[in-house]
C-alpha cells in the first residue's frame, strides 16, 4: 500500500487527508478566541443597553413621583383657596389669605430680564473662543475664567450683590430720580445674569466648533468676510445649539434661590417696574417654609412650588419645539 504526500494532501489508496499544519492550528484557536470574544462583547452590550434603560426609567420615575409630592402635598391649599390662587394678589398668612401672581410675576421678570442681559456676553463669549481664539493662553483664561463663574456657590453672588451692586444700582437710581432702594427685580436679574452666562457660553461654543471646516472654507473662497462667515454659516448652522443654551440659562434662572432671596427686597407686593422690590417662587418657598405654622399656609407654599415645577415644564416644552422647528429648517 503506497502513501505519498503533495500539495498537504496524503494519498492512500484513493482516500485523501488534509494535513493540518502548525500554523492552520494556531489559525483556528485565533478564530475561536475570535468568536468567545465578540460573544463577550454582544453580552456587555446587552448589560449595558439594560442598564441604560433602567436609568432613563428611574428618571421618569424620580419626576413624576416629585410631581405627585408636590400634588398631594397642595390638595389642603387646592381645596381651601380654589384657582384663583393663582391670579390672587395679596400674600397674608395671617388672614389666611394667599395669591401667588406677585411671585409668578417676579420669578418671570427676574428670570427673563437677566436673559435678555445675558444673551449678548454668553454669545459674544462663544464666538469668540470657538471661532477667532479657540486655542492659546486667552482662550485657555477665558474658558476657566468662564467655567468658574458656573461654580461659585449662589451665597457668594449675593454677599457680592450687597456689596457691590446694591450701592452701584442705588446711585443709578439716585441719578434718575427714582426712589434710591438698590435692592429690587433689577438687581437680582443683574446677578441671575452673571450666573447663567457659562450655560450658554459653554454649549455655544462646543457648537461652534463643530462646525464643518468645509463649509467656513468655501464661504471664505467666494469672498466672504469673517463677520459674513459668521452671520450667515456659523449662526444657522448652530442655531439650534445656541437656542438650547439660552433655554438652559433659563432653567437655571428660574430656579435659582439664594442669590435672589438675598438682593430682590422680598416683599409679596406686584412689581410696577423692574426696579421695585419682589419676591420669586423660589425665595418666599426659602423664606417663609420654617415659619409655616397652619396647613393650608404650608400647603400654599408647597403648590407655589408645584407651580414653579409646571412653569418650568411648560417653558421647556416650549423650547423643545422650538428647537425642532430650528432643526428641521
């Protein structure tokens, strides 16, 4: 019986056999360590989209049952004061008598004014360190500089504000013939303004920077001006980006406590204009809450609560369609 072996192949007979050399081995350990891997790799995946999952139920969880809380908790104020609670205008624990429209309209007041003052730095900030300086030792400063506003505690911004802008704001007003207080709706959106500009500066300029070279490239070959790249590629192409900063800042701005309860004057009058004295949701809550000694006076300041959870609710909805109708175009 003759055996020979060609080409890897032994031949007895007319039966062939494959020779499995030592590299075709190490071949096949290599594609089975392959396979144990990658079915490692597809269970981690699934632990971690679970995970994942639970997470971003939890959160729903955590918001509806804070909003439940804060429900269940005004049912005493509900029934005793009714809807007109919410249009009411005068503010007496000790005739037992709430209306929350003078905190509605500071809290929007205060929030929307400093806003209004923020929007120019936080963009100009923006601009000016994704686009023109987005790198070096200014860029650097700036950025930190930035950053650290967002960290200073909200009791440093109101020793600051009494310190500072309280007696700068009651020489304006001395100047312009009003009653000279300092403290008042100005004030207040003037250090709400100093709060929130890293919000929307930050975003802002990660949008920016993510702007396709290609597209600032050939705006600048057909002649465009920085100023033209800026107005006409990088503003559209970020628009969404920005608009979610702004809305952000507001966000913050609503809810934002001790640096207000501290300059904003806290009287539960109507503000006549923005240099009156006010209170917000957030700092009569912060003020009058240890003093609540009767049910329906604490549950009116539990649903104050509730309403500034809402107002909230309401202005993100808002902006979220916003920001889509920006997207989609």
């Amino acid at each position: 019986m003759e055996t020979s072996v060609e080409n890897e192949l032994i031949t007895r007979n007319d039966i062939s056999l494959r020779v499995i050399t030592s590299e075709k081995i190490r071949d096949i350990v290599k594609g089975i360590k392959r396979v144990k891997r990658s079915h490692r790799q597809i269970r981690a995946e699934n632990v971690f989209r679970r995970t994942l999952v639970i997470i971003g139920l939890a959160m729903v969880v955590l918001v509806v049952g804070i909003m439940l809380t804060l429900i269940v908790q005004s049912i005493p104020s509900l029934k005793a004061l009714g809807i007109g609670y919410l249009w009411g205008q005068t503010w007496d624990p000790v005739r037992d008598v709430y209306g929350a429209l003078p905190f509605l309209a500071g809290t929007l007041l205060t929030s929307f004014l400093a806003l209004a003052l923020s929007i120019p730095f936080s963009f100009a900030v923006a601009i000016f360190l994704g686009e023109y300086y987005p790198k070096g030792w200014l860029a650097n400063l700036l950025k930190n500089t930035v950053e650290l506003i967002a960290a200073v505690p909200s009791v440093i911004y109101g020793f600051w504000g009494l310190a500072v802008l309280v007696p700068i704001v009651r020489s304006m007003e001395a100047s312009i013939g009003i009653p000279s207080i300092g403290y008042g709706i100005f004030t207040s959106s003037l250090i709400l303004a100093v709060m929130v500009i890293p919000y929307a500066a930050s975003l802002g300029r990660s949008m920016i920077q993510m702007v396709p070279s290609n597209l600032k490239e050939a705006a600048y070959s057909l002649g465009a001006t920085r100023w033209e790249v800026i107005r006409s590629v990088i503003l559209p192409y970020t628009r969404s980006g920005l608009f979610a900063g702004v809305l952000l800042s507001l966000g913050r701005a609503l809810g934002e406590t001790m640096a207000v309860t501290m300059v904003i004057g806290n009287t539960p009058l109507m503000p006549k204009n923005i240099f009156s004295t006010g209170n917000t949701m957030a700092s009569v809550i912060a003020n009058e809450l240890g003093e609540a000694d009767k049910m329906v006076y604490n549950s009116a300041l539990i649903e104050l609560g509730l309403v500034l959870f809402l107002v909230t609710v309401v202005i993100n909805m808002i902006g979220k369609k916003v920001i889509s109708r920006f997207t989609n175009e």
